[in-house]
C-alpha cells in the first residue's frame, strides 16, 4: 500500500522523439521553455499550478488511468506533475531524457479531450497544461515522426499527404466521372464563385477514402447545393499542426481556409465529420489569428447534416434496423455541444438506438484522438490501451453498428473493435445517410 | 492592542499588534494577487472576449451545491467530507462568541454568535474531517502520488487554530495562556498564507471557475460539471 509510485513504461522507439534528441542541444532545451512558459503562457498557467489542491478528483475521469488498472502515473493530476511541476521545480534546466518521458506522456498518454476538466472543483483545465507541454516538444522538434511528417506537409502544401495542387484537380475529375454512373449529370463543381457553400475535404477522402467524398457528393446533388469545392490549395480541413501545437502552422492554414472562402465569396464553409478540424477552425486558429469568430460560417458534417434532414432536403426511404450506438467525438460534443443534433439526426435514419454510459458530454473519448493515431503504428498499443473503457462500454450496449461522426474517432474504434473483439461496424453518418436516402429516380444514371 | 502598550510580553504582541498584521496581510495579500491575476489575463488575449456572466454562475453554483457535478455524485464520501470541512471551517470562527468578544473589546461591535455546545461540534468536525483528509492523502494512491510537503503542511496549517483553540478552552494538555498563545500565532500564521499558498483557492476559485465556465457554456456549448 505505501510502495514507491514510479513511471514504469514498456520501451519504445519513435525516430521523431529518439532521434531529434540526438541532435539537439541543452541550450535548445531551454529557450523552448523559456519561450512557452515565460512568454507565451501565463496567468492560466500560474493560476492552475498554483490552485491544485491534489486532491485527485479528476484520476478517475481518464480512460488512459482507467485503462491502465489504477497506475497512478496516467491520472490527469499525476500527468501534469511529471511534466509542468517538474520542468517548474527544476526551473527549466531539464535533462534529454526528462523530455523524452514529456514527449511520451503529453502526446501519447494524453488525448486533450477535457474529461478531467469537467471533474476537476476548480476548473483547471489539465489539457491546456498538457498541450503547453506538446508547445515545448514542438519548439525543440521532438514530437512523434508520423505527425511531423503531416505537420511539414501542412507547412508546404495546406494538406497532410504531400498532395500537388494538379493532383486534386485531377482526382476531383476522376471521382466525378464516378459520381455519374450513379447520378444522371451529377457535378462536383470546381472553384465557383458565390456558391453557397464551399465544401472542403479530408485530406483522405482524395487519396484513400474517395468513396467519401463521392457519397457527400451524391448528397450535395441530390438536395440541391449550389456548393463548390477549392480550385487551389487549402482543400484540404486537417490541421495536424493542433496536435504538435505547432500555433504558426494552425494560423497558416486556418488562414488559407478563411481567405479560400472569401475568394470564392461563399456563404460558408461546409466540413465533413472531423473533430479536430473544426475545434482548430473555430477555436485554435480563429484565436491565433486575432479573431472572436470565425469571419464566415464554419459547419460541421454533424450541423450540415441536421439541417438537411431537417428541412426535408432529403428524405429517408427507410431506417435501419440493427441496433446502433452513437459516439459522441470529444472535438464536436464536448467543444461544442452537438450531441442533441447528432441524436437527432440518428433518430431520423436508425429505429434501435441504444445509448452508452456515460454519453453525450459526458462520453469518454475514443483514445485515438488528440494526434495520439496520428502518432502512427509506435503508438498503436498505447490508444489500444487507452481505449479499454471505451470498448467496454461499446460491448455493454449490444449494438452491432457504432455511428462515429468524426474521422479519428472512427479509425480509432475499428482498431478498438478488431483488439477487443467487439463485432461491430464503424459507420460515418455520411455512409448512413447515403444508405437510407432516397435517389429520385429521375437523378439515377 | 492597549493590553499591549500597557503590559508588553509575546502574549499580548500575539493577542493585538500581530492580530491586526495577519488581517492587513490577509487582506492585501488577497487584493495584491487578485489584481496580478486579472493583469495577467489582459496579457492572455483569449480570456476576456469570452467571459459571460451567466455562465459563471451557473458554473459556481453547480460546484457549490452538494452532488450537482458528476464529478461529486461519483466521489460521495470525499464531497460530503469536504463539504462540511469547509462550512465549519469558514463558519465557526466569525461566529464564535469568544471571538465576537475580541472584536467588541477592540471595535465595540457584535454579531450572532454560535451556542458553545454547537461551536464545540463544529470545531471537533474540523478536526475529524482534516485526520480523515490526512488518512486519505496518505493511503490512496494517486492522491499519495501527487502529494508533496506543501500539501501536508498545508493541511496542518489550517486544523492548527482549531484543535489549539478547542484545547484552550477547555484547559487541556498545556497552561491556558501558552495552549492561548499557540492558537494566536496558529491562527495568524493561517490568515498571512492564505494569499501566498496554495491555500489561495480560496479566491482563486471564483476566477478560475469563471474562466472555465464561460469557456464550456458561451464558447463549447456544454458542461462543466
């Protein structure tokens, strides 16, 4: 009972942590944390050290302590001591190896999904804490090399797989050649101005999940949306950038995004079912640019969605039967209260809905996001881990189909759902809708 | 303070001057760091713009009221613990009859003042509570594991007054006068941290939950509680 707590984790190598420590210097070491905590941070950080209680309100609130079968090292509490506490109490003159465990802890231990928050007295908002320490990560180059990679993608491109402006141009050709051997002239219109919507894509849905794409663009024809698709960089709504808190990248392409859509003189922007995208655009980089709002509308899948089926822009010619589950993404429910629209929209297109406990905002996150799946295969064990209540709680509702209306959330159950055996499917809303709606027969090619 | 220009000697210094230099503290200290904090948050450009009143009190309100978080509903027996903790604690010295006593004999004014039988209780439930606090801090894991001195001190700190006050009273272990004099250095040393440690969640809560309030009900449209 009274045996020496000690941070014991099992070995492993990821070249963008192990490798960049290599090569860089103590000096390096503390101008980052100098920069991030004397400059950059300061009444919340002051404040939030300062008024912790220890009182370990906020331990069990974490999938990661949950996860983990008690080990006070992954509570919330316990994750802030071995990073700020520590780099405070050794006043900023931290070891190679401190960094190393900072890095560990604050990108692959920690999905930034505010669970805690909402369990801790005071308020203290832990993953803020958390991401200054990604913040100093970032500015001395240790981070995750499967985000970096991203990260650099989005520093030369405005998207995450190093895809040409010509390649985009050419696959939205390919895909609507596509779309038209289901819909009679279906249009995937390029770069029009004054649309009313400028629908932008995950940087997937062009590479390796077209079919996506295809089925928003079988909604967008088949309600009617005078909508639009970039004719240039910024196409891409991933900002991998949040997740290394590299602020500068976030600015630069939130600012693509917002300056693309007033180019084009769109009503708004139309995202697909992505978490951190939308909390970046709305929250993040919106801020990091000097501005309250965003200077146009910015509509998540979840909103687009619930407005459509809403006002009757496209009818659902039958509901699914099987039991279903709803996932509520942190990036969307926590960070902006959409669970009621989502349930809605689930309602609309599923006749068995079986809730999980907790739900809503109160949901536990899925462990893959917060760039802990863009962390990439090093990493994989540590969200499988991270992801045992989830799936638990998935299993305890017997639904056989999870609706998961974000990319991360979705990629990060199926990987939950092959480990622990769950036997269910993963679907977006998008391939629910496109399932149920109904086609006009006049539209079908 | 009269008592002590007549007759000097540490018993009255701690009975009147000191008194008087922990509440000057007390209270400046509070206002000083206040007024850091707020200055602070002008510097942090994301603060303001966002705060909503509303909001805050329905924050505060939330985590004041016994079992309105899900944070207390899963954590039954710490909430009432601290609960009753922090009501006596905050409660039972304005209202005890021999503290109104003091303040009549300096400033002529007086208030309600809790029966000594409940006062006693009180006192006693401050105690209890800060031993079952103690006990917790030491055997549960994840709370032993972010616990340092400060925490322990901290703690001590605040029960001090209360058990040498009880003890005085009622004439126990030590001679009246030095089991008094501890209570008063106790009791002053308490007042003059409280703006300086961790003790400030006194009156950082309010801010913070402010912050997070607003921030989880005007800005991310859901819970904080």
């Amino acid at each position: 009972m009274f045996g020496k707590i000690s941070f014991n984790r099992k070995q492993v190598t990821d070249i963008g942590i192990d490798k960049t420590l290599e090569t860089i210097s103590q000096e390096d070491i503390k101008k980052a944390i100098e920069r991030v905590l004397k400059k950059e941070a300061s009444a919340r950080l002051k404040v939030f050290v300062e008024t912790c209680m220890r009182c370990g309100m906020c331990t069990n609130s974490c999938h990661h302590y949950l996860g983990h079968e008690g080990d006070p090292t992954y509570a919330p509490a316990a994750k802030v001591k071995q990073t700020i506490w520590d780099i405070l109490s050794k006043k900023g003159n931290v070891s190679k190896e401190d960094i190393k465990k900072y890095a560990r802890i604050a990108f692959t231990e920690c999905n930034l999904c505010r669970r805690c928050v909402q369990f801790c007295p005071f308020g203290i908002d832990i993953a803020y804490l958390i991401s200054l320490v990604r913040r100093i990560c970032c500015l001395i180059g240790v981070v995750p090399q499967y985000i970096y990679d991203q990260v650099l993608s989005h520093m030369q491109t405005t998207n995450m797989l190093w895809f040409r402006q010509d390649e985009w141009l050419d696959t939205i050709q390919w895909l609507e050649d596509e779309l038209r051997t289901e819909i009679k002239n279906g249009k995937i219109p390029v770069g029009k101005k004054d649309a009313e919507v400028l629908y932008l894509a995950h940087g997937l849905e062009a590479k390796y999940m077209t079919g996506l794409l295809i089925n928003m663009a079988k909604i967008m024809n088949v309600a009617k949306i005078d909508w639009t698709v970039p004719d240039t960089d910024g196409w891409d709504y991933t900002v991998k950038a949040l997740y290394a808190q590299d602020l500068e990248t976030i600015g630069k392409v939130i600012r693509t995004h917002y300056e693309t859509a007033l180019r084009l003189n769109v009503k708004r922007i139309v995202i697909g079912e992505c978490g951190h995208a939308f909390r970046t655009a709305i929250y993040e980089g919106v801020r990091y640019l000097g501005w309250k709002e965003p200077p146009i509308p910015y509509i998540h899948g979840v909103q687009f969605f619930y407005e459509l089926i809403r006002d009757g822009k496209i009818k659902i010619a039958k509901k699914i039967k099987e039991p279903v589950t709803i996932q509520d993404p942190c990036n969307i429910v926590r960070y902006r209260g959409m669970g009621k629209m989502l349930r809605y929209i689930v309602r609309e297109l599923c006749e068995n809905i079986v809730e999980m406990t907790p739900k809503d905002d109160h949901n536990y996150c899925c462990s893959a996001g917060g760039g802990m799946i863009d962390a990439g295969p090093p990493w994989k064990s540590a969200r499988i881990e991270g992801g045992k209540v989830k799936a638990e709680q998935i299993r305890d509702t017997g639904a056989k189909i999870v609706i998961a209306p974000c990319h991360t959330c979705h990629k990060g159950i199926e990987d939950l759902n092959d480990y622990y055996k769950l036997g269910v499917h993963v679907k977006f809303l998008l391939d629910i809708i496109v399932e149920v709606m109904e086609i006009p027969e006049e539209m079908r090619a | 303070m009269e008592q002590f220009l007549k007759d000097p000697s540490i018993y009255t210094l701690a009975r009147g001057p000191l008194v008087w230099i922990a509440f000057l503290v007390f209270f400046v200290g509070i206002f000083y760091r206040i007024w850091e904090v707020v200055k602070l948050a002008k510097k942090e450009r994301i603060i303001y713009p966002y705060l909503s009143l509303k909001y805050t009190l329905r924050s505060i309100t939330h985590w004041l009221i016994p079992y309105a978080s899900i944070s207390m509903r899963r954590h039954p027996w710490f909430t009432i613990i601290t609960f009753v903790f922090h009501i006596c604690l905050i409660f039972t010295p304005i209202f005890l009859l021999a503290h109104i006593e003091l303040w009549y004999e300096s400033w002529k004014i007086r208030w309600w003042s809790l029966p000594q039988s409940i006062a006693d209780v009180m006192t006693l439930t401050v105690i209890l509570c800060a031993i079952l606090l103690l006990i917790r801090r030491v055997i549960q894991p994840d709370v032993r594991f972010l616990s340092t001195k400060g925490d322990y001190f901290a703690l001590i700190i605040t029960v001090l007054p209360f058990i040498t006050g009880f003890l005085a009273h009622y004439e126990l272990l030590l001679d009246y006068k030095i089991m008094l004099l501890i209570h008063f250095i106790s009791g002053e040393i308490m007042l003059i941290l409280i703006p300086f440690t961790r003790l400030s969640h006194m009156f950082l809560f309010w801010l913070i939950r402010a912050h997070t309030g607003s921030e989880f009900g005007a800005v991310r449209r859901s819970r904080d509680y």
